[in-house]
C-alpha cells in the first residue's frame, strides 16, 4: 500500500485493529447503492494498532464491511465479500469507525487489507505521522 494511503485511511479511521476472521455472515440482497449494503465478519483481536474510545475489552469484535460492486473487497459477480480475502483464519488490519453503534469499515478498497509485517509497520508509521502533525493539519 502507498504510504500517503496508509496515512490518509489512518486519519480517516477511529481505530485500527490486526484481526483474524473468525466467521463471514450473510451477505446482502444486493449491492450498494441508493441504501448502503453491508455484510458483517466475526474476528478475533490480534492487536489494536490504534484503539477506539471507547476501549474493547472482548477479545472478538463483529465489524460491518460495505459491499459494493466492482471494489476491491468485493466478490467480482456476486454481491457479498471476496472469499479469497475474507475467510476463517485470515489475519487481516481493519481500518474502523464506530458508527449506530457498531464498528464498520468505511471504505470499500482499502478498509481490510491482508496484514503483513511490511504492512503493518508502515500503518504504525503512519499512526506516527498523524501524532507528529498540528491538530489543524490533521
């Protein structure tokens, strides 16, 4: 992931959070459009990057992912989310916003990304970007 990505999706997130799926629920009747659609993943907290407030004490958070057609996290026929991304044991880092109280993933490319180590240092360095900025720059 790009870097100014990896910033951007850091400052735009409430939280950030390395998990593994522990189940994919239903998908949706039908795409994203005039009313979102969104499919909820079980996962088990691996680690907060950056931690909502407030703080999760569970070890399991259900996070709603949006499902829209042509995505980057979306099955490429059908409307539900990419298998090959969203499986049992899939460790993945969530970028999440706590919205009608419960924690979604508000964007449709790049608010689940496979996690790595490359990865997940370059989203701790873009945390640290975030920290370093005025608050009127953030």
């Amino acid at each position: 992931m790009d870097p100014k990505l990896i910033e951007r999706m850091c400052q735009q997130s409430e939280a950030v959070v390395v998990a593994a799926v522990k189940s994919v629920g239903t998908p949706p009747p039908a795409w994203s459009g005039v009313f979102a659609a969104h499919q909820p993943v079980q996962y088990q907290v691996v680690r907060w990057l950056k931690e909502p407030a407030p703080k999760i004490q569970q070890g399991t958070l259900t996070v709603f992912h949006p499902v829209v057609a042509k995505s980057l996290t979306a099955d490429p026929n059908e409307p539900k989310l990419l298998e090959t991304l969203f499986h049992p044991g899939a460790e993945l880092i969530l970028f999440l916003r706590f919205k009608d109280a419960r924690f979604e993933s508000f964007d449709e490319n790049y608010g689940a990304v496979p996690s790595d180590a490359r990865t997940q240092t370059a989203v701790v360095e873009g945390l640290k970007q975030i920290h370093r900025q005025p608050p009127s720059q953030r």
